[in-house]
C-alpha cells in the first residue's frame, strides 16, 4: 500500500508487525543468514535501501517468530516517507524533533557534523588491550535503523514525551508500550519498538520501558519508568561500553 517497491511476499506484512519485530523481513548472507548482514555499501534514498532486500523471502511467517530486523526498521521509515509525503528526515524533524525540542538530533549525514569520534577494539571485545580509531560509518542505507545521531539530553526529551499525552494520545503511547503477542499467544516482551520488563529500582520492581543498541562505533541506552515519570540515558563512542548498567544508576539516583 505504501511501499509498491517492496513487492507482494507469501503472507502479508503490516507495519505494526514490522515495529514488533515479528515481521520476518531479514537479509542474511553467508555465515550470518540467521541475522542481518548490514549495508555495505552506500544508499541516495530510501527506494535504494528498499531495494537492497526488497527480492528476499521472508524467514519466516510474519507473527510466529520475534527476531530484531534492521531491515525491518528500513521498511518502517519508507512508509512513514510515503505516508507523510516528504522525506523520512524531514518528517522525524517536523513531527517529533522540533515539538520537542531535539535540536541535537539528526538523521546523519556525514558533511558538517558536529559528531564524537568512534573508537574501537584492536581486538574484538578486548579493551585492555587497547583501542583504536573507528573509521566514520555510512548510515546511510540505514534511515530509522540506527540513522540517527542524538545526545543523551534530546534521547531524555524522547522519552519523556513517552511517560504522559502530549504529543501523543495516551492511547498511541499504551500501544507503543504493549508487548507483542506471536500468533501462538505467547508474549514476546518486545512492544513496538521498546523492550518492557521489570527492574529493581528505588528498592523494588518497577516496570520498564526501554531501547537499548550498539551502533558501529557507538552505545546508547534510553530508560524510562512510566509509573515513576522518569527518563534517563547515556551513551558512549565506543560500541562495548556498558551504558545501560550506567543508566539504570542515574534513574536510581
């Protein structure tokens, strides 16, 4: 319906699907055709993106598995460019940037950026032994896959925009919040976007919200406790650091 570059696949895939990660949409390659083997090389548009997996099978049925898509995610952005009628970067900036005072947050483009520098490993996962460098990624097939570069501040004016209406219906946020159910009517405890589940916090459980991911180069964590009104993040220019332990102290403090 919105996306006609995306052709008919076996079973139909909605955007509610596609957002709970239970769509099947996935490209693998190689060693890696149980994942996403990520873009390799550079994208104009988003049509490009499409295309990159537009021909594939869907692994499985969509709503019997959940498995995190990137490409997924690259299917969401072109429908909410074909819905909004204008580019996904300006859509984002319009409808939910701009209200809310992100102006720290952008869809990446490599020229004039005012963006941290990346560093890496010398050896997988092993710091001690030093790091080095990152060279600047391309996200540029990417859009709301990981795309974006924020702040931890603008991350916090996101999530807090999540913990009350406003520029949400209460309605749209108890929907984003909900864990999806697989057609078996197990839960998957991932809602449309965001991981929920229970932490301890303040000296008891509490329910949280959050999205967490390590981008190359980078590592962000978004928190937030609705029945507590709180919000925090951090991130980090390193794709191992260990930010979410560090923001789960800061909603505790």
């Amino acid at each position: 319906r919105y996306v006609p570059a995306y052709p008919q696949k076996p079973w139909t895939v909605t955007t509610r699907q596609l957002m709970g990660d239970v769509a099947g949409v996935h490209r693998g390659r190689g060693d890696n055709r149980d994942g996403d083997s990520m873009p390799t090389q550079p994208c104009a548009d988003l049509d490009e993106a499409v295309a990159l997996f537009a021909d594939d099978q869907l692994r499985f049925e969509p709503g019997t598995e959940h498995r995190y898509s990137i490409y997924g995610w690259v299917l969401v952005s072109a429908v909410v460019e074909k819905a909004g009628g204008e580019p996904f970067a300006r859509v984002m900036e319009r409808q939910v940037f701009e209200p809310l005072g992100m102006d720290r947050t952008v869809v990446a483009e490599r020229e004039g950026l005012d963006d941290a520098t990346s560093y890496t490993p010398r050896s997988i996962l092993r710091t001690r032994l030093g790091i080095e460098e990152d060279p600047p990624p391309d996200y540029s097939c990417l859009a709301g896959a990981g795309a974006f570069l924020s702040t931890p501040t603008d991350l916090v004016r996101l999530g807090s925009a999540l913990l009350k209406p406003g520029l949400l219906k209460a309605e749209t946020i108890t929907s984003l919040q909900t864990p999806t159910r697989l057609v078996s009517g197990a839960s998957t405890t991932y809602a449309l976007g965001w991981t929920v589940g229970s932490v301890q916090l303040a000296g008891g459980p509490v329910r949280m919200v959050s999205h967490r991911g390590s981008p190359r180069g980078g590592a962000v964590s978004l928190l937030t406790f609705p029945e507590l009104g709180i919000a925090a993040a951090a991130a980090a220019n390193m794709n191992v650091a260990s930010v979410n332990p560090f923001a789960l102290q800061i909603a505790d403090a």
